[in-house]
C-alpha cells in the first residue's frame, strides 16, 4: 500500500485491499473515489510525513504534485539564487518546496538549512572564499547528495563558492550587429578548431589565442580574416561524457547539459582550478572583441544529459521535465527527456543562466539547440532580459517543426 500527494490538496492511494479508515494529522479528507482523496485545505509539502490507513501509519509520498499548474502557481521566487560571496558572510539560497529538510556541506562541515516558502537558505559570517559545498536533500526519507544547480565553478565534479571579481575583467563588448542579415556566423567546436593546427595548447580555450605557423596567426584571426562577424561555439556550459583530464577518452560535441551556470573544464589547460576554466574562456572572449570578432554560444535548454543524475530531479522531483496527459515524460528531443520551459522556476534557470553570461562574459549572441521546444513566453522574456543588458545581443535557434506538447504558434 502507497499513498502519494498528487495536488495540494489531493491523495492518491494505491492499494489492492479496502480502505476502511483513512486519516491525515491536522487535514480534513474527503473521499472522491476508491483511491482519491480530497483535503480540506492545501497540505504543506515540506512537513509531510505519514497518513494513516487501516490503522497502519505509511509515509506520505511525493506523487504528480510537482507538474499540477496549482503547483507552479503557488511555489514562485523571484530572488537571487545559488550563493553570494563577500569576505565577511556568504548567503545560500535553493528552490525546494518539497525538501523536508537540506543541509548544505561545506569542506565536509554540515550547516543546517532553514525554510521560508519557497526556498531554503542560509547566511554564514565566515570567509568561505574558494571551499567546496555541495546539498544534501531529503526529499522522502533519505538524504542524497546533489550539486547546486546555479553554481558558478565546477572542478573535479565538485562546487567551488568563488569570488567572481577576482576572475578577468571584460570589457563592454564592442560587436554592434545591427540587422541579422549583415551577420556572417561560424560554427566552431573548441576542441576541433585547434587540434590539427602547430599551438602548443591544441583542443583548449587556451589554443584559440596561440598563434600557428601553419595559419600565420592565431585561428581567430583566420576566422576573422575570412569576413566572419560572429564566431558561434558548441556548448561550453559544464557538459557530461568527457573527462577533463584524460582530454582523448572521450569526444563530445557538448549537447549534454550537467550545469547551465559554469564552464566545461575540458577545455581548460587545468580543470582542477575552479577559476581557470573561467579566465581561460573570459580570454578567449576579450581577444575575439579585440579583433571585432562576436562570440556566441550554442546553447541547450530542450534537454539534459541525464534527467535522474541532472540536479533539479532531486531539489525538486520531476518538475524540471516535461510531461504528458497522463503524466508520462516526453521525449520530444529524442534524448530521453525535455525540459519544461513554461514552467515558472524553470524559466527563471533558463533566463538567470543567460543573463550570467550576457554580463559576467560579455557574450555576443545565442544559438538555441531544438529552439521549437521552448515555448514563446520563455523566448520573450529572455530577449527583454538580455536586451537591456545587450540591446545588439543575437537570438536565433533550430528551426525545426518537432512534435511537442507546448502549444504551437502558426
């Protein structure tokens, strides 16, 4: 016998034996049918705990909550998340209505979180410059480990709490493209653009700005001297299935989503450095600006590589996907999962991360991989977003017509 918390004020039970008695502390329930059950007022997700039935006291599980509209209605921040550092106190925000408890690790030190709806947070007055942290969240009755999906750096697998202004400063970028048609855009994988060509740092960000005898200068000059306005990268968001020491044990074009806020640290001459990877590809972009050479990214916010291992799944279950009419996760980009970009939080992910990279690295424009599978609203906010911060900042994506659930715009 299994009960789960399907709405607010919604219980499913799923039993093959008659219930006789049902009863929830400090709720009132009402049967809607066999296994249905209605709760006179909203059941506060974070302190549930046990219904009992037949006298027998069950835990309370988390059902189809999380993709009810109710749901997305009712649990929305609009704040700042991730972390803010300064010398004197760092400050921990996370997004998760459902956790029943989470407690953040820092340099293997446990400091307890505190609820106020719909986040966890906490403020320590300590100088945590360069430690690692990572969450643990207990969501049923166990606590699991699970990385902060706005962490800036990413080393070795592990958060780092940087300070960002000790990284190199940009300046504001000079591209000024304005009408798309005047744009001449090259796509290059980081990796590939460097590995045949004589520089000493081949496949890295660092190979980019090294100039080659074979070309007569570095390869973004050449991309440069062949009339390219806009040099458009494959992801360089921290991507899944490489290793970022062993550079030739895996090729990847990058389509594989881990964190949307840090750099790929296959790319960095030393991924054990949490700030190198973020120096290394800030230098690439001040020299491309240098030259008037536009930098932009390709980005994926249709899917992840992993929906089960990819963060949000365990800060809050099964919200960040998209679903079906009868609950069951789509598959529209083919890749096992897509992600629910009308859904509120998910949203502000997609825009926050956009907007780190429009101010933090000055870039110039953005590819969006399978573009037909966010919906409207989504791409509209983002261009009023990035375009007070870069009223020139491209937006274009994948024009395909692909099945999806999101409703379509003839």
């Amino acid at each position: 016998m299994k009960a789960y918390v399907d709405n607010l004020n919604l219980i499913r039970v799923e039993t093959n034996k008659p219930i006789n008695k049902i009863l929830l502390p400090k709720y009132k329930l009402i049967k809607i049918s066999d296994n249905l059950y209605e709760t006179d007022k909203e059941i506060e997700l974070h302190l549930r705990d046990e219904i009992v039935i037949n006298e027998v006291a069950i835990p309370l599980l988390l059902g189809n909550v999380t993709i009810t509209n109710e749901f997305d209605q009712k649990y929305r921040y609009d704040g700042t998340l991730g972390y803010k550092y300064s010398k004197e106190e760092t400050s921990f925000k996370i997004f998760s209505p459902v956790a029943k408890d989470i407690i953040i690790v820092i340099d293997e030190l446990e400091y307890q979180m505190k609820y106020q709806q719909p986040i966890w947070h906490l403020t320590i007055n300590e100088d945590l410059l360069d430690k690692k942290y990572y969450y643990k969240i207990k969501i049923e009755d166990t606590y699991e480990a699970v990385l902060d999906p706005y962490c800036f750096s990413i080393a070795e697998g592990e958060c780092y709490i940087i300070d960002f202004s000790k990284t190199i400063k940009l300046d504001k970028t000079p591209i000024k493209i304005k009408e798309y048609a005047d744009a001449v855009i090259y796509e290059g994988h980081v990796r590939d653009l460097t590995l045949n060509l004589d520089v000493k740092n081949k496949g890295l960000f660092k190979g980019l700005t090294e100039k080659s005898k074979i070309l007569n200068s570095t390869i973004l000059d050449y991309t440069k001297n062949l009339g390219i306005t806009n040099l458009q990268l494959l992801p360089v968001f921290d991507f899944e299935d490489v290793d970022d020491l062993d550079k030739e044990k895996y090729y990847n074009w990058g389509y594989n989503p881990s964190n949307y806020f840090s750099v790929e640290g296959w790319y960095s001459k030393n991924p054990k450095d949490p700030y190198a990877r973020i120096n290394e590809f800030k230098s690439v972009i001040s020299y491309a600006h240098s030259i008037k050479l536009g930098i932009n990214m390709d980005v994926v916010y249709n899917h992840v590589f992993n929906h089960e291992t990819y963060p949000y799944n365990k800060i809050v279950p099964n919200y960040f996907y998209r679903h079906d009419k009868d609950h069951k996760m789509t598959n529209s980009s083919y890749c096992g999962n897509d992600i629910e970009t009308t859904r509120y939080m998910v949203r502000k992910l997609i825009v926050d991360s956009l907007i780190h990279f429009t101010k933090n690295y000055k870039i110039d424009g953005y590819r969006f991989d399978l573009m037909g599978l966010m919906d409207i609203e989504t791409m509209e906010e983002i261009k009023i977003k990035l375009r007070k911060i870069n009223p020139n900042i491209m937006l274009y994506g994948e024009g395909w017509n692909m099945d999806t659930t999101i409703t379509k715009v003839n």
